[in-house]
C-alpha cells in the first residue's frame, strides 16, 4: 500500500468513520422493522469501508522498462593541467580530436555516446567540445567517474564502457571511494587514453632536513637545508636566508646547485636562551616557475636542563683520559668519571672538579635512584668491574623502561663474557681484533643527521686524513634494528665502528675502536677543525636526542609525522619515566591557523615496559606551522613542529601520470590504451551490441482503478437510499 497519509492517523480514522457511520445509520433507522434496519447498517459500513479503502491507496511499484541501444561515456578532461603544450598543440586539443575520431566511430557503429567533461566533478559536455577551455582549478578523476555512474545508475541508462581522455594527474584524493566496487558491480569497464607526457618546470624547491632542532643555550647549533633543482639547464646559484621570528636575517648563505641535483647547506649560529620558531628561505630566483616551497620553518629547541653522564673506565688510557677531561669542558654537560687503577684503588672526578679523589671502593651508581640522576652512562673497557649482576638489571631497567642511554665507548667492554649486559649491547662478539683502519661514515649515519649534519658527510675529505684507528674487536654478527652509523675501512674491506640500538625507552651505541683520542693529538687533525671533540660532543647530542626522553625532561612527545598534507591526522605518543601517579599531561597545539589552542586530552595506555604512557591524535585542515607542546603543571614539556604543506596545485606538477589512469582502468577491468593502439580499440571495442532492456525507474500501479469499485459505491448508496425513501425514513 501508499497511503495518502501517515498509518498512525489513517487507521483511527478508518475505524472512527466506519463505527460512526454504521451508529449514525442505526440510530435514524430506529423505526424501520429489524431486518430493513440491519440491511442499512451492512450497507453503510460496507461503503465506508470502501470508501476508506481509497485512502490506503492498495497497489504495487512496477519497474518501467524500454529497449536500450549499446551505450559508451566519454570522459574529457578539462583542468587547468590540459592547457599545456604537448608538442603537436595543447592537451586539450588532442582530447578534443581524439573524441572526434571517437564521435565519428560511434555513428558509424550506431552506438550512442554520452560525453561528459570534468575536472573537480563530471558534468554534460557544451554542445561544441571544440569550443570547451581547460581551466579546472584542481582534478578529481575518481569522483568525477563516480558521479558518472551514479547519474547513468539513476537515468536507468546501462552503458557499455567509458572512455577516459585525460593527462591523468589527480590532485584532490576523496577520502573514501566506492568507485571502483561501483563500477564492477555495473560491469561497466573504465579505459585510459593518456593525453601528454612528462612536463618538467624549471623550480628549486627548498628542504629543511630536521624540523626541530635540540641544543643548549650558547650551543653551536647546524641547521641544515637542502635545495633541489629541477628542469633547469645549466648549474644554478642561489642565496639562502636564516630569519628569526621577527623577520630578521641572521645569517646569509649561497648554494651551487647542478641540473637536477641536490645542494646542501649548514647554518651554523649560536643557540638562543629560548626556545624559537626560525625559517629558512630561499632568495627569488629568475625562471623559478614554482615559490611555495621556497621556505620552510624549523623549530629551535632549547634546553635549560645539563646533560647528566657518567663515565666508567677499568682500564685507563689516553682515550679515557682525554674523553673524560673534553667531557667536562663542556658548559652544559655534568660529568662524573671514576676509574680503576686495582680493586683497592679507584679515582673519582667530580663535576666541576679538576682533582681526583683517590677511594677504596668504586663508586659506581648502585641504586636506580642513583641511576636516574643521569642522562648517559659512558662505558671504557673492563667493565666487568663496575657491573654486577644487581647493577647489570639496574642498567636494563634505566635504559628500557627510564629512556636513559649507554655508550659503549672503547669497542668491547670487558674481557671474556658479560652475559648480564649483553642485552644492551647491540652486536654479538667474535674472537679477535682488527688494528688499523679508518672511520667512514654510512649511508644510514647521513640519513640519521649525525653525518651530512651534525658531522661532515661521508664524501668529506676530512674522514681520509685523520690518523687511522685501532682495536676494533671483531664482530660475529649485528642484532636486528641495530643501525650502522659508521664503518671502519681496511684493504678494501669493512667492518661495523659505529652502531646505535633502541632498547626499551632509550638507546645503546657502541664505537668499536680506540685511538680517536691521536685526532686531538695529531697537529695535522688539528688543521682539519678539531674533529675529536666535534665527534664526541654531536655524538653524545645526538644519542641524547635519540633517546625518548631529553636531559631534565620527564615526559616525551613524539609525533608519527613532523610533514603532512592537509587532513592526514598526526598520532601522539606521550611518555612519562617519572613516579607520580597524578600526572595527567594535556596537548596543546597552537598555530596561527587556529584562532584559539587546541586542548586535547589525550588516552591514558600503559608502554611495553608498563609505564604510564598517553595517546592521541589531531587532524590539521589548513596549510601552516603547528606547534605541538605538553601541559603537565611544573613539568618541563617537549616540543614538537608539525608543518603542513599546502596540498599539490593543478599547476604545480604538469607532468602526466599514466600509471595512476592504469591502476584506475584496471579496478574496474578496463585498461590503458596503448598510445598507437587507439583505432584499433575503437574498431574492436566500440560496436553495436545486443538491445538490452533499460531500466526506466518504478511507478506506482492502485489496485483500486477497477470499473466496478464505482458501480458497487453506487449500488450500496443507491440501495440504501431507495430502502430508506420506501420505509418512510426520508
């Protein structure tokens, strides 16, 4: 049924009428005899009913159909990508004989082709395609082609095929698509015809390696940046510029960048006291057709808070001894060393002190209150000395589960066998040695910023002339996850030298060698730059950084992407190695996108380790810098620069992009055209088949359009009329 109105009126209604109507009947027959009054009463109910029966509207929805002839779409795009020059004219114009030669194929196989353009959505192509101007401002090929089958689905139209005439450059991705489900499940297959080729502009586009940079106040501190060129003929010069928050220039640099290559440059300035929000740009260059991303942000992150290390030494040496007192001259480092002389005689140096005291005991941290008052422990050989078994679980614990760090600073660490620390290292030992050999740094230490950044990268001249290194202990094998940040090289062969670990919540790193200590030593190190301190204080930087949690910081924050576009959401991971069970830690993001913070609060989750830990996540809409924080009462936060990069522009990449047209034929069991294989497409795919019968919606058919429902109202009516005049009750 399709009642005229809503059941939960009609039905009170039919029966209020229909009672009411036989009562009234009853009641103004009361003087007719019995039989004549009950005839009346069957006779009105019945018509009521009847009549009552018109407002239930009883019927059925029947399908409308007719003969279909064999029915092709073609897809023309029309964006602003499509105005480019394609050696024989414009994209544009091609598509537009392509469709003709399309045209004329469908006439000639009497096959009715609908063609629609697009760019952002599909529309009904202008009477004149020849006339049609491809200016689109963006490119949405899936949703276009989804809009096509929803509108063919509607009109009851079955099509045969679709053809796709376009450069397929696709810069506005939906976030959800049932396109191709769609597609197949109407069996209708989608085929590309790639319209252009590969369209290089000329641009230099500007890349901020890291984000956000740590270091203490007055800390020298490398920012680097790189500039990729492309399109451009011939090698380009061009000025950089470091600018703080107010605009300024602070400092100046110029890069040589050959065709399609990769120039890097180190700013190398003076940390602030606070922490700062700087950018990088990239002078104005003649011929650069592209200049949004000609500047980058970066986020200087200053910490107020001394390194905490210390350094344990059985065996002293020069290297000890040299590392130990370069160490201490740093003005953000707290160092405490104790080293071994025998069982009864030990030397402790304490921070800020340049005398040893002599003890008859080491004084080797010993409680994990005593360890976690330090961000690094510096391990020298003969360790077995330091570490029992209650100290070796201490030292798992301050790693793993307090983020802490432990450098194995001289190759292997003790004699013979340690097992309780072998969980910390991050190789399994061999027998023997290797003498002689030089640092080279790997492709992994440029990628993790220590080298190329921190330290000069691997093609520096400076790695083959500093004097060679020795005792490097042999290696069965590396442990999985560990990186390789260095090799040491000799006769043609090498060896893992510098190797980090994530374990836990915090890190291990090892240097296989000594030595290094002839790199201050040597006049000729000395005229390289002073490499021995530089490679010793950027590795303990950037071991500390690696660690979850920085000096002084009892909380982490970690971002799953410091680069994203517009609408991919950023996961949170939050940290806490502290003991208090109140701490509920909120994140602030600020921007100047957002009118006000965004305070989120994040899901309270336990780590690995069974640590108090936090997540959540945020979905940035618009194009900017993102400042991520943590507010956790007086507890110094960790900071995080998120940026956003505006979302790829039809003009930005002009090259076309086939292989993105294929995967989209291919969902739906079509195919790409091969670029000389179109008429023989046309000639085998489009043609006349068998006349189907197309779907033209539903109607709605009443049961009630019968001749006789009128004659029977008009009996029973008449009826009771004529009885009611006959038995005077008129």
């Amino acid at each position: 049924m399709n009642p005229v109105f809503s059941l939960v009126y009609l039905v009170p209604l039919t029966l209020l009428l229909v009672i009411g109507g036989g009562w009234l009947c009853s009641r103004s027959a009361a003087k007719a005899p019995r039989g004549v009054r009950r005839t009346l009463v069957v006779m009105r109910v019945v018509a009521l009913m009847a009549l009552c029966g018109l407002l239930f509207n009883f019927g059925d929805w029947r399908k409308v159909s007719a003969d279909q002839p064999s029915v092709w779409a073609v897809m023309m795009d029309v964006s602003a990508s499509m105005d480019v020059e394609n050696g024989e004219g414009k994209r544009i114009e091609s598509a537009q004989r392509d469709l003709q030669q399309l045209q004329a194929r469908a006439d000639e196989a009497g096959v009715t082709l609908r063609v629609v353009e697009f760019d952002q959505d599909s529309r009904a192509a202008a009477d004149d395609v020849d006339e049609v101007v491809a200016a689109g401002d963006g490119t949405d090929l899936m949703t276009s082609a989804e809009s096509l089958l929803v509108t063919c689905a509607a009109a009851g139209e079955p099509l045969d095929g679709v053809v796709v005439l376009s450069d397929g450059r696709q810069t506005k991705t939906p976030e959800r698509s049932d396109f191709a489900l769609r597609a197949r499940s109407m069996k209708v297959p989608f085929f590309g015809r790639v319209i252009g080729g590969a369209h290089v502009v000329d641009d230099l586009e500007l890349l901020v390696v890291r984000k956000t940079v740590t270091a203490f106040p007055g800390q020298t501190l490398q920012i680097p940046v790189a500039v990729r060129s492309y399109g451009f003929a011939s090698a380009v010069e061009a000025g950089i510029e470091l600018v703080n928050e107010a605009g300024e220039v602070m400092q100046e640099g110029k890069v040589v960048i050959e065709p399609n290559d990769t120039a890097v440059h180190s700013f190398a300035i003076q940390a602030p006291d606070e922490s700062k929000l700087w950018s990088v740009r990239l002078n104005a260059l003649a011929g650069d057709q592209r200049t949004n991303n000609n500047s980058s942000a970066v986020r200087v992150r200053v910490l107020k808070d001394s390194a905490k290390v210390f350094l344990a030494e059985g065996a002293p040496y020069w290297d000890s001894k040299f590392l130990a007192q370069l160490l201490r001259r740093q003005p953000h480092m707290d160092v405490q060393s104790v080293h071994r002389l025998s069982d009864s005689r030990w030397f402790t140096v304490g921070s800020g002190e340049s005398e040893a005291h002599e003890n008859a005991s080491s004084s080797f941290p010993s409680t994990a209150e005593q360890l976690e008052a330090y961000d690094l422990i510096v391990f020298g050989k003969n360790s077995e000395h330091f570490i029992t078994p209650e100290v070796a679980s201490l030292l798992r614990s301050f790693v793993r589960d307090q983020g802490g760090a432990v450098l194995f600073a001289r190759s292997k660490p003790y004699s013979g066998s340690l097992p309780e620390i072998e969980a910390l290292e991050p190789v399994v030992w061999a027998a023997g040695s290797t003498n002689e050999f030089a640092l080279k740094p790997s492709i992994d230490g440029e990628a993790s910023g220590l080298f190329g950044e921190a330290l000069p990268a691997a093609d520096s001249r400076v790695w083959v002339s500093l004097p060679d290194l020795k005792d490097a202990h042999r290696i069965d094998r590396v442990k999985p996850f560990t990186r390789v940040l260095a090799h040491g090289e000799v006769s043609g062969s090498r060896f893992p030298l510098l190797m980090v670990r994530r374990y836990g919540q915090g890190v291990s790193g090892l240097v296989n060698a000594d030595g290094l200590w002839k790199w201050d030593f040597y006049p000729e190190a000395r005229d390289m730059g002073n490499m021995y301190q530089e490679f010793w204080t950027q590795l303990i930087h950037w071991m500390l950084s690696y660690s979850e949690f920085l000096p002084g910081q009892q909380l982490s924050l970690r971002v799953s992407s410091d680069s994203v576009m517009p609408g991919d959401p950023v996961a949170v991971r939050i940290g806490y190695r502290g003991g208090d069970a109140s701490i509920e830690p909120k994140l602030v993001v600020e921007s100047d996108q957002l009118s006000q913070p965004l305070i989120v609060q994040p899901a309270a989750e336990k780590s690995e380790s069974g640590r108090r830990a936090w997540s959540a996540s945020f979905t940035p809409d618009v194009p900017g810098n993102y400042y991520l924080k943590l507010d956790a009462g007086d507890l110094a936060s960790p900071e995080v620069l998120v940026s956003v990069a505006p979302p790829v522009g039809e003009l930005d990449e002009l090259s076309a992009d086939p292989e993105f047209l294929r995967t989209l034929c291919e969902s739906t069991g079509g195919a790409l055209i091969d670029h000389d294989g179109y008429d023989q497409f046309l000639a085998d795919s489009v043609v006349a088949g068998d006349v189907v019968a197309g779907d033209r919606g539903v109607v709605w058919h009443p049961h009630w359009m019968l001749w006789w429902l009128p004659v029977l109202l008009t009996l029973l009516l008449g009826s009771e009329w004529f009885l009611r005049r006959r038995n005077g009750l008129l």
